[in-house]
C-alpha cells in the first residue's frame, strides 16, 4: 500500500551514519545519497530522509514508529547493537513479542532525531 516514507532530520550527517549502521545488518542500504537528502531501500528507496530546520517534534506518546522486516533473529539483534553503537537509544531489547503474535520477534531503537524504529521478523 505504501511506496515510500519520508521524514525530516537536522542532521544528515548524523542520519547518514546512524542509518547505514542500523540498517546494513537488514540488507537495505543508502540507494540516493545527497547533500541534503538520503534514500535507503531494497532496489529502491522506501525512506527518505531530508535535511530540515524543523522536524517533528519526538513524542514518544504518540504510537508513531516505522517498522522494517528483518531477514532472521540474527539480523534483528545486529540491528539493534548496530543503531545502539551508532548513537540510537534502546527502546526495546531484541526478543519475542508473543502479545503481537506467534513468532513475532522484534527490537525498538530512538534514532538520533527521536523517530522510533522497529526491526521485526517472523519466527
């Protein structure tokens, strides 16, 4: 249903490195990269991220988060090491979330701009 997603950073230079960390382990990486925006996808970019002076304000109230699939277990936890060592903060330790469903194994990071990310594969 959805082609792509798009969300405004101050720091580009921070995204560009806290992104190609988190998501190598994933398999997606930086398909556009430019002076004031980034693409990161498979094959094509499904997130953009563009440069700013006023992005979202971080509300962890809100519910809003992204999440993205994950080949294995493997790569949700080196998902979640690689965001933290990148400057993300921890907002959910890799594991099975069996109240969202059978299998559902997942981990939650803040990225430097506050957006909350997921990594999630199934069994």
């Amino acid at each position: 249903m959805i082609d792509h997603v798009s969300i405004g950073v101050r720091d580009i230079a921070r995204a560009r490195t806290f992104y190609n960390a988190a998501f190598a382990p994933l398999g997606y990486t930086c398909l556009s990269d430019g002076e004031t925006s980034l693409g990161y996808g498979k094959g094509q970019p499904a997130l953009w991220i563009s440069a700013t002076d006023k992005p979202v304000p971080p509300d962890m109230a809100s519910g809003l988060h992204f999440c993205f699939t994950a080949p294995s277990q493997a790569a949700v936890r080196d998902f979640h090491a690689a965001a933290l060592e990148a400057g993300g903060k921890d907002n959910g330790k890799p594991g099975l979330r069996k109240d969202y469903g059978p299998g559902y194994y997942a981990a939650f990071v803040v990225d430097p701009d506050g957006y909350r990310i997921e990594a999630y594969c199934a069994g």
